[in-house]
C-alpha cells in the first residue's frame, strides 16, 4: 500500500513538474511573441516612413515639374503679349508720324 502511496506522489510530484515547465515555456514563447510582435512593428514602421518619404519626394518632384512647365507657359504667352504691344506701339508712331509730316 506504501508504494501505490508512493507512486501516487511521485507521479503528482510528476505532474506538478509538468505543469511548472509547461507555464516556464507558455512564458517564453509569450515572451518570444511580443518580441517579435514589437520587431515586426518597428520594422513596418520603419518601412511606411520610407514609403511616406518617397511619395513626398515624388509628389514635390511632381509639383516642381508643373510650376515649371507653367512657368514656361505663362512667359512664352507674355512674350507674345509684349511682341503684340510692341507691334501696335510701332503702329500707333508710325500712325503719328504720318499725320505729323502730311
């Protein structure tokens, strides 16, 4: 009877070991999972910021390129409104000058 006794608390004593090794190993794999959770945060992060970055560049890039395309635009359409003014001022002298000397 001692030895059934025994048995019973050498396999609880078993039991009990299990068990501490099983909630020692649910902490270290929690442990690995929040540290590889918070790995994989920075490292998303990390890239969405260089992401971000590069549509800032592209998009200003973009923009750069649009002023200047404007920019050409718009002073090649007032070249040709001063050309147009200087025409007519030419005109109107030439107009002038002929009432003038007739």
């Amino acid at each position: 009877m001692n030895d059934i006794v025994k048995d019973i608390r050498e396999t609880e004593d078993e039991a009990e070991e299990i068990k501490k090794e099983a909630r020692a190993k649910a902490k270290e794999i929690l442990k690995e999972a929040n540290n590889r959770a918070s790995n994989m945060f920075t490292e998303y992060n990390a890239k969405a910021e260089k992401e971000a970055a590069r549509l800032k560049d592209e998009a200003e890039k973009k923009a750069s390129e649009e002023i200047n395309r404007l920019k050409l635009e718009h002073e090649k359409e007032l070249k040709e409104i001063v050309e147009r003014g200087q025409a007519r001022i030419d005109e109107a002298v030439q107009m002038i000058v002929g009432r003038i000397v007739t």
